[in-house]
C-alpha cells in the first residue's frame, strides 16, 4: 500500500521545526529517520495529516563532550554516526555497544537517535540504553524548552512525555564513573530482527571489590523500556559472583518484567531469555569493571 | 492542499532530473515509475526485505522508506548506474553471474547496492564479514552460498584491478 495524501513541511531550521510543530501540533507527525513512521503510513496504520521533515534543519545532528564530561547528542544524529564516532566509544562505551544490534546498516544510515527515543517501541534498544544510562533529553516547544530525565521519558508502549508541539533536540548521556563496566545482551532469530529479549547491564566495584552500584534494564519486556530495581539491589553489598549473578537474573527474569509475548516467543519464553541474557550480561559487566577507565 | 504537487531536482545514476511530485511518493516508486528505473524492486515496503535498497549519498538506504521529496539535492544511485559502459558489467555483477548468484532476480539489485559500499570499506572481506553484510537483505531462491561465493570472487577480482591499475 501506500501513503494517503498529507501536507509536507521542510523546515530549514529548528525555529521553523518549532512554529511548524506549535501550528500544527497533533495534526502532524515529525520525520526523523522515517524507518520507523514511513513503514507505519505505507501500512496506512499512521495516517498524518501532515509531515513535518527535520532532516534539512543542520545543526540537530551532532556529537560532542558535554561540560559535565558526558556527551551531548543532537537528535538528529543517525545511528551509523553512534556506531562510529570514537567519542561515542570512548565516553559511553554501552552505547557503542548496543547501536549494531539496531536493525541492518542500510536502516542505521538514516535512522536517528531522536527518532527511536520518541518512538518509544519497547523492543527497541535506545529507549532502554538511555534508561540504563541515565540519559536527559532536552524539549523544545515554542512554549520553551525542558529537560526529562529517562526515568519520566517513556509514559508506556509508543508513548512518552513529548506534547504534540514538542520536539526532541538533545540528548545527553552522562558521563559513567570511573572502572563502571558494561555489557548488553540480546537474542534474536536472525541478525539484525527485532530482539526477542534484550538487556542492558552496568556494574560498579568498590575498592574492596564489592558491587557497589548496579543497573539492568530490559527490552521487550513490557510496554517500555523495564528497569529492575529489586535485582540490582540484589547484587550490591557483595561481590558478583556466578551465584549472585544468577540470583538477581532469576528474580528480575521472573518478578520484575512484563513480557507480552509475539509471534515468535510466548511471554515464558522471554523470561526464560530474560534470566540467561541478564545472567550473561550481569558477569560479563562485572568482568569489564576491571578493564574499563574513562578518559 | 495535500495533493500538490512539489518539486524537486536530484542526481540519479550522474543524471540531473527534475520533477514535480506529491509528498507521499515513496522513493523508491518515483525511481521506478517516474524515471522508469525498475531495476529497484518493491518487496515488503517496511523495509525489511532489502529489495529496493539503493545509494543515497554513497549509503545504502530503503528507497521504499524514503520519501521522493526527501531527496530533493541528493545523489541516488540504483543498479542501473553500476555498470561502467553499455554491453559491460561491474565487476561485482560479473561474479554474479560466473557463481550463479541469482536465480529470479528479484532481490539482487537491493543486494549488489548494499554490497558496492560494504567492498569499498572491506576491500578483503572475510565469509563471516559477508554474510553479516548480507543480513539485511532476504533472498528466498538462492540459499546465499552462491551470493557469498560471488562477493568473495568479486573482492579478489577487484582488488587484482587495481593492484594492476597501481602498477
């Protein structure tokens, strides 16, 4: 099928994104990447009445070190520019990490970081590193601009906060503590499919060697990105051991997530994915603490 | 009103064109029904299949994702415009053809545009490295061993020309 007819905007700039986007507001949908929204309009299941492109506005697609020592990314930016960029690697390693399990190269050349976060599909991978890592996105409206933590973004499946004058610019990533070790786990049929279930993990020692922070995050797991908070506290006070490490996959696989299942998994399938990846990634973040220092 | 008709000026194959299109033609059909390029082929139109990929600026991306006004001052490239001169293939298509590569056809033009960028950053892929290129794009004739095999040949016979080309 194809798209029904709509009104197409082409901002130049951001200010024009922004009147355009206050104008029109739930009438339109934002083009970002478009391999998310231009899939759901040829199936006609997204109907827009009119188009706002952002992909000729300049100076929304960037990487750079945040004065915090983060990193600050405009929305714009695509996932072959995250894949890539050294600065990427070097100051948000878990990011570099899970941007290649992100579809095929030829989606990652045009889809955005922006566009995936607002997108918000829970069998997503940015939405949850975001989540695990703590990110801040900035909000523009011709109201103003806000900045929302990860943990208040995502308000459920394909929804988050975004009023519809509201446009995603930037999102920065703090910068991790130093020796925090990182993994990211997924299992899919063939690669580059929708991940049946997927978790992000980072762990951080104290001198002694005990888990003294710990984080994990799942995807596909629930109707957004799903934090297990009870499994983490699990592993902190000792060290991380084969056992321990087990324990809190165990729990978080079977108390803390909310898989719905699809056609390719039932929802204990997806748990059962959930304890073997949270397993992995837990051992595999704990063994990283050793290697890790960043810059 | 939704129905206008835009226009746009874009570079395909190193030909200028312009046109007047409306908002909602997807690249992918304007390549084929507005240029008469139907060398990019329509398979799944969520992009998953791979078929209609072509370059967008040097990239492999899903024309059937793309709006054709999107492309408004961009260079598209499609499989029409890899081969050097007329009665002659690209190397890559050659190797097609000598390992027997492709049997409908259907998805071949979306592999060999995803292929073109993957052997200029990867001059000597291994078989792993080729197929984790290739996973982008379905095939349901071929089982893809002859698809591997060609790529292989392909980046041998090419990194030969331009050790000769060196000389």
């Amino acid at each position: 099928m194809k798209p029904p007819p709509f009104e197409y905007v082409a901002p130049v700039d951001f200010v024009g994104a922004l009147d355009a986007a206050s104008k029109y507001g739930g009438e339109a949908k934002l083009l970002a990447g478009g391999q998310s929204l231009i899939p759901a309009m040829n199936f006609r299941v997204a109907q827009p009445a009119v188009l706002i492109d952002l992909n000729r506005i300049p100076d929304l697609e960037y990487v750079h070190r945040h004065p915090s020592g983060g990193l600050a990314v405009g929305a714009m930016t695509r996932h072959r520019r995250l894949e890539f960029d050294p600065q990427v690697k070097q100051s948000v390693p878990l990011l570099a990490e899970a941007v290649p399990f992100i579809a095929h190269p030829q989606i990652r050349n045009r889809g955005t970081l922006g566009g995936s976060l607002a997108h918000a599909d829970p069998a997503a991978e940015l939405p949850v590193i975001a989540l695990a890592l703590q990110a801040r996105m900035r909000c523009a409206s011709t109201r103003g601009e806000r900045w929302i933590e990860a943990a208040d973004f995502f308000q459920g499946m394909f929804t988050t906060v975004l009023s519809p004058d509201e446009i995603l610019a930037e999102v920065v990533f703090p910068a991790p503590p130093q020796h925090q070790g990182y993994a990211f786990e997924e299992f899919a049929r063939r690669k580059g499919d929708y991940a049946l279930m997927g978790v992000a993990c980072l762990i951080g020692l104290d001198a002694a060697g005990s888990c003294d922070q710990a984080r994990l995050v799942f995807l596909n797991a629930g109707d957004g990105p799903m934090l297990a908070v009870e499994a983490a506290a699990m592993l902190q006070g000792s060290p991380v051991s084969e056992d321990s490490a087990l324990a809190a996959a165990v729990h978080a696989s079977e108390k803390e997530i909310e898989p719905l299942g699809n056609l390719h998994a039932t929802p204990a399938f997806q748990r059962h994915l959930a304890r073997i990846l949270a397993r992995r990634a837990i051992l595999a973040a704990s063994e990283r603490t050793r290697q890790t220092s960043t810059a | 009103m939704a129905n206008n008709l835009l226009p746009i000026q874009l570079t395909v194959n190193g030909k200028s064109h312009e046109a007047a299109v409306e908002p909602r033609l997807l690249l992918s059909d304007f390549l084929r029904h507005e240029l008469g390029l139907t060398g990019t082929h329509v398979g799944c139109e969520h992009g998953v299949c791979g078929a209609c990929t072509v370059l967008f600026d040097d990239e492999p991306v899903r024309s059937c994702l793309m709006l054709a006004v999107q492309a408004q001052g961009h260079t598209i490239t499609t499989v029409e415009g890899l081969s050097p001169g007329p009665e002659k293939m690209h190397p890559l298509q050659d190797a097609f053809w000598t390992t027997h590569a492709l049997q409908c056809g259907f998805c071949t033009p979306g592999i060999l545009m995803t292929l073109i960028p993957f052997l200029e950053a990867n001059p000597t892929p291994s078989t792993a490295q080729v197929r984790e290129a290739l996973s982008g794009n379905l095939c349901r004739c071929t089982g893809y061993q002859h698809i591997v095999e060609a790529v292989l040949l392909a980046a041998r016979t090419m990194k030969q020309a331009a050790g000769a080309a060196a000389v």
